[in-house]
C-alpha cells in the first residue's frame, strides 16, 4: 500500500476529531488493530484508542459522517456508539448488565458448588446422576446468560475473521459445559459444571472490578463536570432575561450570574464585583476576587453579589471540558510497556490455540483417551488466558493518572509516566513557574482615600498590573470610588477626574522600575510597588526533586538580577535572557550529554522547549501552545505536584514492572502444569481469574502511595 500523501497546514486544520465507545476492546491486540487499519480508509487521518477508557478518539476529514466511522469500526469487528454530550461519556450500562452478569454467575456458582460437594464426598450411581442433572439444569441457563459479554465479543471478533482474548475464553466455556452434559446424559462420572460457572464468575468479577476501577480514577472529573452550570440568564438587546440551557448558550452571549449560582460556560466579567469559589480549577479554598476584565470559568461559584459575563467559551469549549477530554486521554499510551503487551496480545490467540490442540493430540497419541484428552485442552485454553498481561500497563496508568489528578496534576498521556520516571535533571523557567505569574501589590503604604480611588481606576484595565492590584485591594474589602471619565492610554496608564481633581495611575518616572505603579491625586503621588513572589512551596519541591535524585535549575528568558534573585534564595544554579532557541540549546545539550530533561515552563518561548525536553510539564496558567506541548499540566498555586509527579511516575514503573513480572511467572507455571494434565479445568478457572485480580489489586496500591507521597 502506498504511503499517504504528506497534509498540507490547511487540511490540517480543517481536520476533526471524533470520540466514540467502544466496549469489546478487550486486549491491547484490539487497540493494534484499530489504530492499524482505520487509518487505511481514505478520509481516516489517524486513530487512537484507549484501552482502559474503552474508546477510540478518530482524527478525519469532516466529510465522513459518525455513521460512515461507526461501520468502519464495525467492520473491524467492533461495535461503537458515539460519545454523549458528557466529555466522559458513561459506563453506567455497561457496569449494570456486568454487575447483573456476575450476580447470575455466583447464584449458580454456589448451588452447582453445593451440589457437586455432594459428588466430591463419594455420591455415586443414580445419586451422582441425580446431582449430574440438577447441576445442568442451573448450569446451563447461567452459562448463557452470564457467558453473554464473551460469547458476544468471540463472535464479532471470528465473523471478521480475527480473534480475541475472549475467543479462547469462549471456546473453553463452551467445551467444559458440552462435555459435562455429554457425561451427564450418558452418566459418566466426570462432569465440570461448576469448572464453567465458576470461570464465568471469576472472568466476571475481574472485568467488573476494572470498570469500577476506572470509573472511581474518573469520578473526580465527573464531579468538577457536575458543578457547571445547567443553564445561564441570557440577557437579550432589550435589557430582558431569558433562561438558557448550558447546551444551548454560544460565545458572545451577555449572561446575568446571580450571587449562589454555578457559572455554566467560560466568560470575562463585564460589569459588577464580587468573588468566586473557584477551587474545582485552581484547589485553594479561599475566595478570589473577580471584577470587570477577569476571566472566570465554567463551575465556579458566584459568592456574593450579581456579575455580568460576557461567554467566550461554552459547553465542550470549557477549562473543564477541557480538563476532562485531556483525563479521558491519559489512561493509556503507547508507551515501552504497552508495546510489549501489544505484541504479547497477538501473538496470544495462535499459540494458545496451538498448545490446547497440541496437548489434545498429545494425550491422544498417549492413549488417554479423547475424554481426558479434551479436558487437558479445555485447562490450557481456560489457564493461558493473558487478562494480567493486557491489565499490566494500563491499570497502573489509571490509577497513577487519577491518584495526580487528586492532587492537582493532570497527565495528558499514559506513557508520560514513563518518561517522567526516567528523568533526571529538572529546568524550572521562572516568571509564571517558580513564581505565581501574577504581580501582587504592597499597599500597606496607601491610606484609606488613595486605596479607594486606586481600585476606582485600577478595575478598568486588563493590565497585568492593574489587576494585580485591583486584587489586592479587592482582599482588604476596600470598596471603589466613582470616578468619571475614566482613560486609559496604552503605555502611559488610566487617568479620570475624581471631585473636580485629576487622579492617576501611571508608569513611574524611573522607567526602570518595571514592577512599579505611581498613584496621582491632584498635585500629589504616591508609588505602588509590586512583586512576583515565589510559590510557596518552590524550596521545598526543589528539595523533593533533589531527593529524587534530580538535579534542579533555573532556564528563564527574563533578566539577569531577578533570576538570580530567585536563584539564591533556592540555592541552585540559574541560566538568565535564554531566547527560545537558547533553551532548545540547553536541552540538546544535555541530551548529548546522555541526560532526560525535564522541562517545567509556561510561557509561549517555552513552548519549543516543552516538546523537545524527555519529560514536560506545564503550569495551569501557562499558555495554549505551552499546555498543549507539556506531558502534564498542575492547577493551583503549588508546585509540589512537579515532584510529586516524578515520584509516582517512578513508583507506577516499578507497579508495571511487577505486573510483568507476576504475569510471565504465572504462564510460566500454570502452562507446564495444565500441559502435563496436572490441572483440572475448575483450578484453571480459579488460578487465571487470580491472577487478574492480583494484577488490579497491586495496581490499586498506587492511589495510597500518591497519598502518602504527597502528605
């Protein structure tokens, strides 16, 4: 087949993404095949799919419709339904008819169990025939109803000519029932009903356990989605309300937020002030101030008085959205791991199927007889199951991934993990990293009058200053003056007239006081100094990421005296006025050097920076570009969750690795046993099912250890 044709810059644009559910993934051998083939269909750019989420993410000309991509997915053997308005989509039907699914299982499980213990104890003759029939009767209706979701993948997967790890799940079932009614019709004294039920049961139990896993790591985000408003006030040309559903509101749209109410869509105030309890973005519980010019967003809760917004971003546009499309994407990767599991999973349905039917010819030509023969087979097939293998990887990225986002860091990429546990030299940028980014205002000196008539001009402009202390005076309750005719001159400042006298607030004289505000009543003036102070925690997440073993440095654009400023106050090493291709300099350097970089930035400059660096991390006011080049993003004001990230990240490699490990020792004993017929289709049942679990439950530690790891 012929390479596709290189997209120019404009198809790339014009190109759309398409999310869709796709609940019969049930091995990375699936995920393989779905981001093979689909993008051979003309007008399929590209495929991912992610494994644990159970969903494909199709990236395609906008002239294929859902219904074109829905078959493409069919014809590959895979049922798929397109995504709900919720960026998460729902699992809720799927967990129901599992849950329904494994309580049909133990209810036959048990009494065929209670029933066989009877055979066990030495029931023989019309008895044991007796008990035979009885464990058929409840076997056999249960092995259809619960054996559903296996048989129903197995068929899709064989009708399109490719199989599955349900395929030999299915046909092992399917044997063991068949044979215990054979021998029960013509009285034999083997039967291994309960060998199948109790599979049935353990398979079961296993994928529920894993449904539920991932819709806990999710429901954090389900939770911040729930917040966003269901519907806005619009305010029409006419001055009249009328209520909006979220669904339907557009940018450009007047909303009215009244005092209590969950702001519905992303917007910038337009006229009133108040405070918001914006902790679902940023984790601090205290309130922020907000007035006209500031940005607020989706979820967040006005506190105290009506607020007019103007809508900028709306339904799946939001920060939150956003938030939840990126979480949605982190659950798996194709990481190191992932690839080997990918091939381990193809490789899986031909060697399985050949051992099962090499151990029933063996024990044939052995003379054992086509009974024993066929039960041998049946416990390879139903023991060889590679559930661990495929859980290995992507259930320990789950985890780790909604253990960060907890504390308030959000992996865009499983595989992100990987490297981030490889990493071993960190490059902190300072202004909006190791600072808050945010100029904050000392007005201790100002009295009374001039903190009135500074908010009165200040909450006019958008400029980071003005802001900055407009905040500041906003947190002291300081209430602002009326002042008329209020200017503001690019590169000068804003000027008004205040009870027949001309006030201001301007540049300084001294224009090298970059951080710096003068305040102009009449003939008077006063200077407002400002600061970008460090993040509270930078020293000790420095000393985190030296425990760790990573040396930590300064890599910043900004001027030399700042910089060094910071860097003496951390006691690292600090490299000041790094242009972009300075930073990329650095970088390749040190990859010569044989180091993996970690880049942690946020401006626009950092942007190249971020995708060159092994490992990135952006901050989550940092730039588009800057949040779309990193690996991960950390909300709030602490930047304790860079270490954090690395110690998890390190911590899931070493999870991951023991899953392999648990994996590979387990076929390397059950295998052998069930080969040489020293395992009974009922212990296969159990010891596969057992190991699937233990792979979920030594994945699971990783939530505890975020929480340790960050106390």
């Amino acid at each position: 087949m012929n390479a596709p044709a290189p997209i120019t810059a404009a198809a790339e644009s014009a190109l759309v993404s398409t999310r869709f559910t796709v609940p019969g993934m049930r091995c990375a051998g699936c995920i393989g095949k779905i981001e093979r083939e689909l993008p051979k269909i003309p007008g399929i750019i590209a495929a991912r799919a992610n494994f644990s989420a159970k969903r494909v993410a199709i990236r395609h000309d906008p002239a294929l419709d859902e219904d074109r991509l829905i078959q493409a997915l069919r014809d590959l053997g895979f049922e798929a339904q397109r995504l709900a308005d919720n960026p998460l989509g729902t699992e809720t039907e799927e967990r129901k008819r599992l849950m329904r699914a494994l309580g049909v299982a133990g209810f036959g499980m048990m009494n065929v169990m209670l029933l066989s213990v009877s055979i066990w104890s030495g029931a023989d003759g019309p008895t044991r025939d007796l008990f035979h029939w009885l464990s058929a009767l409840i076997a056999m209706p249960v092995i259809a109803y619960s054996g559903r979701p296996f048989f129903a993948s197995a068929w899709m997967a064989l009708s399109h000519r490719r199989t599955n790890m349900d395929v030999p799940i299915s046909i092992g079932v399917i044997l063991a029932a068949a044979l215990s009614l054979y021998e029960t019709i013509i009285g034999g004294g083997h039967a291994y009903f309960e060998s199948a039920v109790m599979l049935l049961f353990f398979l079961l139990a296993g994928r529920a356990l894993d449904a539920e896993m991932r819709t806990r790591t999710r429901a954090g985000i389900g939770a911040l989605l729930g917040r966003m408003g269901k519907s806005a006030s619009v305010i029409g040309p006419d001055g009249s309300t009328r209520r909006v559903p979220a669904a339907e509101l557009e940018p450009g749209m007047l909303v009215l937020v009244a005092a209590g109410e969950a702001l519905a869509a992303d917007g910038e105030v337009t006229e009133g002030t108040s405070a918001i309890d914006n902790a679902m973005l940023t984790g601090e519980s205290a309130p922020e101030p907000v007035a006209p010019g500031s940005v607020v967003h989706a979820g967040a809760i006005n506190l105290s008085a009506p607020l007019r917004i103007r809508l900028t971003r709306v339904a799946e546009d939001t920060a939150l959205a956003e938030i939840a499309r990126l979480m949605d994407e982190a659950g798996q990767s194709r990481s190191h791991y992932v690839r080997i599991a990918d091939r381990a999973s193809r490789l899986y349905a031909p060697v399985v199927h050949s051992l099962a039917a090499l151990a029933f010819i063996g024990w044939m030509m052995a003379g054992s007889g086509w009974h024993q023969s066929l039960t041998i087979a049946i416990a390879v097939l139903i023991i060889t199951c590679p559930c661990a293998m495929g859980l290995a990887v992507p259930a320990a990225q789950v985890v780790a991934s909604g253990a960060l986002l907890k504390r308030g860091l959000l992996v865009k990429d499983g595989s992100a993990l990987e490297r981030l546990a490889e990493c071993d030299i960190a490059l902190l940028d300072k202004t909006g990293t190791l600072t808050l980014g945010e100029p904050r205002a000392d007005i201790g000196a100002l009295d009374a009058e001039a903190r009135s008539l500074a908010l009165g001009l200040a909450q006019t402009s958008r400029h980071p200053l003005s802001r900055g202390l407009a905040a500041a005076l906003l947190r002291e309750g300081v209430e602002p003056a009326v002042i008329d005719n209020v200017r503001e001159t690019s590169g000068i400042g804003l000027t008004g007239r205040w009870q027949g006298q001309e006030v201001a607030l301007e540049r300084p004289e001294d224009t090298a006081q970059s951080l710096a505000a003068r305040l102009r009543i009449g003939d008077t003036a006063q200077t407002i100094t400002f600061a970008d102070p460090l993040r509270g925690d930078a020293a000790a997440t420095i000393a985190a990421l030296q425990a760790e073993g990573i040396d930590a440095s300064i890599l910043s654009g900004d001027r030399s005296a700042p910089v060094d400023d910071v860097a003496r106050t951390l006691g690292i090493f600090a490299q000041a006025e790094a242009s972009p291709q300075a930073k990329l300099a650095a970088l390749e350097s040190l990859k010569a050097q044989g180091r993996r970089p970690l880049m942690v930035g946020d401006g626009l400059n950092d942007g190249p920076a971020l995708a060159a660096a092994h490992a990135s991390i952006a901050p989550g006011t940092a730039s588009d570009a800057s949040q779309q080049a990193a690996d991960a993003v950390f909300i709030g004001e602490k930047l304790m969750p860079v270490a954090l990230a690395v110690r998890v990240a390190r911590r899931t490699m070493r999870i991951v690795r023991e899953n392999f490990a648990f994996s590979i020792a387990y076929n390397a004993l059950a295998v052998p046993l069930a080969l040489f017929g020293l395992v009974t289709p009922l212990i296969a049942a159990i010891a596969m099912s057992l190991s699937s679990l233990v792979v979920v439950a030594n994945s699971l530690r990783l939530a505890r250890a975020a929480q340790e790891n960050a106390a």
